[in-house]
C-alpha cells in the first residue's frame, strides 16, 4: 500500500499477565512485538504504538478496580518503561502515555474521541448545548493536558462530584505531551436538555443537560453508515474539530489516528467498497482545508488495516482495508480502496490533488 506508518496497541496482559511487573513477564509475548516492529522496521514502516486500549489485566480490576484506583499509576508506569527499555529503541512515537523519554528522542501522546456538536437552534443555549457536549466528552481530558485543570462547565454543574487537582497534579499533567491523537467518525446536533425530577439519577448522559440527535427538521446530519446506528457521516465535522483544537488548544501537533468508515454486505461488494473510497476523499478534503488554515497536523491513520473485533459488535462489521474471510482459514483479501490508497499515496490517483 507505499504507507510509511503503522499504528498498533500492544496488550498489557500479554506482557505482564497479571499486571504485577514484579510477578515477572510473558517473553512469548515480548518475541512477538519485537518480531512485529523489527519486521515494520525492515519494510521501512514506522510504528506508532499504544500502550493501553481497553486491555486491563483482570487480575488489577479484581485487586483494586483498576483505572478507578491512583494504585495503577505505579502498575501502568512500571508496564510503560518495560515497553520503553524493550521496544524504545526502534519506536519513537507512543500514545496514551505521559512520562518523557529524553534518551531515545521519542514522542508521547494521548489518542481522545471527538465528535463535532453543532448547535439545534441558534439560541445562546443551543450553542451553550453543544460547548458542553465536547467538554463532557473531549474537553474533559484535553483541557487539563492543556489548562491543568477540568473545563470551566464540568466543574460548574458537578463542583463536589468532579475530582480536584494539587498544584502539583496540576504542574504534572499541564503541558504532558507532544501531540494529540484524533480519532474522528461522525458528529451531532445538540439541544439543551431540562431535568424537571429532583429523581433523575446523576451520571455522565444526564449531567451535561444536553441531548444529541441525528437529524435537524427530519433531515439526517449525513448519510448512515450501512451496519452501525452511531456513525453518520459528516466529513465537515472532522474540520471543524481539527480547527477547533486549533483555536482552543493553543495549537497542538495533532495526528489523526482513526477515521473510519465500516461496511456490511456481501463479499464482493464489500471488496468493490467505493463507498470508503467516497469516504476518504471527502474526509481528506477537510483535512487538507485544516492545513491550508495553519492547523499543526502530521499524520493520517484510517482505521483499520483489517477487518478485526470491533467493541459491542464482535465481527459482524468490517471497519477494514482487507477483509478478513472467518470461513477461509482467516484469508485477507485486499478492498477496492487498498488500490486507490496506493494511487493516493504514489500521486497516481486523479483525487490525489
């Protein structure tokens, strides 16, 4: 496919089972990951590695409720520098991790959701609707990587409930990384929502007093992607965001590391998939549109390589360049988009420009 970078997670319990790097670790599982990047390496592809991506080791959950407690800070950092001393030395870009590593000159980020919120009405709390969407969900774990602390409506609406920093938690996490990681697949339409019941129970949904939709005067915000209710496609939406970090972030280097586009059919219509190619080209034109207005991106990953387990689906739905055939021996068979990502990349492509 002529790409240049590979974005892969490597799974905690793979290399300490039982999270407890002091219990000793899996070497089967440190021969695989150094087989993979030395073999990325050869073919002159660069690995973008995350550390964490939904793999806890049980065991830290039973022990201590895992993420929830400040106990997996000494685990997850102890687990961090095993990946670093181990595989530091031919991967110089992590996600999702915020110690530096001065010696082998590598980069650390953190990869965040976002959606574009655009507001219902134009009303003032139309608009107020849809700032508190993002910082519920995106602005609530970059604004303290950026600020030092939570966005000014989390702590208004949950003040006792929302955890404070320490000067030195603040110190700490303001400034804690060298790019942002993206990843983008659809947006909404916000409107605020009234809880009239001193009854309804507090928590995430209920909190930001606000409600999502898909549709504005019956008309969808974008074209529903066949086989997953969550994504329309609405490619402005990946600009406007990109802009946005621009503006309320002070600019970070950003690297977008998903955008996806999944597919549900038969198998030749799913290899003839024109409609991820449609996708790409019209997302990469926002892209390109981000860049011309100064935003700091440098990087481009589609999700995914493979048709893989997708959380809450299984594998009934295939977010990947290859299909993966289940009843053949777990066969790969290259999409139609793998041929025109190859022509974008080489310049061959018409839609390159």
């Amino acid at each position: 496919m002529n790409i240049e970078n590979y974005r892969f997670s490597i799974a905690f319990p793979q290399l300490i089972p039982t999270g407890k790097l002091s219990d000793g670790v899996n070497q089967t599982g440190i021969d695989f990951y150094n087989n993979l990047i030395d073999e990325l390496v050869a073919n002159g592809i660069e690995p973008f590695v995350t550390l964490f991506h939904f793999d806890l080791p049980s065991a830290l959950q039973e022990e201590y409720h895992g993420l929830l407690s400040s106990n997996f800070v000494e685990d997850f950092t102890n687990y961090a520098d095993l990946c670093f001393k181990t595989f530091g030395d031919r991967v110089k870009h992590w996600i999702t991790i915020n110690e530096p590593q001065p010696t082998q000159k590598g980069e650390i980020g953190i990869s965040v959701s976002a959606q574009w919120f655009l507001p219902l009405g134009v009303t003032p709390a139309d608009k107020h609707a849809a700032q508190r969407a993002w910082d519920f969900m995106t602005g609530w774990f970059l604004d303290p990587l950026v600020s030092g602390d939570y966005p000014f409506n989390m702590k208004a609406i949950l003040r006792d409930r929302l955890p404070t920093f320490t000067e030195e938690q603040e110190e700490m996490v303001k400034g804690s990384f060298d790019f942002i990681g993206l990843n983008y697949c659809t947006s909404r339409y916000t409107k605020p929502l009234k809880l009239s019941s001193n009854d309804v129970p507090t928590g995430y949904e209920n909190d930001q007093y606000v409600q999502t939709l898909t549709k504005k005067n019956e008309v969808p915000i974008g074209e529903q992607a066949g086989g997953f209710d969550a994504i329309f496609v609405y490619p402005e939406g990946l600009g406007e965001v990109l802009l946005h970090l621009k503006l309320a972030y002070n600019n970070p280097t950003i690297y977008i590391t998903e955008n996806e586009k999944e597919q549900l059919d038969s198998i030749e219509t799913i290899l003839q998939d024109d409609v991820r190619i449609e996708f790409l080209q019209n997302h990469l034109t926002y892209v390109r549109k981000a860049l011309s207005e100064g935003v700091n991106l440098k990087g481009y990953f589609i999700w995914s390589l493979l048709d893989n387990m997708e959380m809450g689906s299984g594998y009934t739905i295939g977010f990947g360049l290859h299909y993966v055939d289940h009843d053949d021996d777990f066969k790969r068979h290259p999409k139609r988009s793998v041929t025109w990502l190859q022509n974008f990349i080489t310049g061959s492509s018409s839609s390159s420009s």
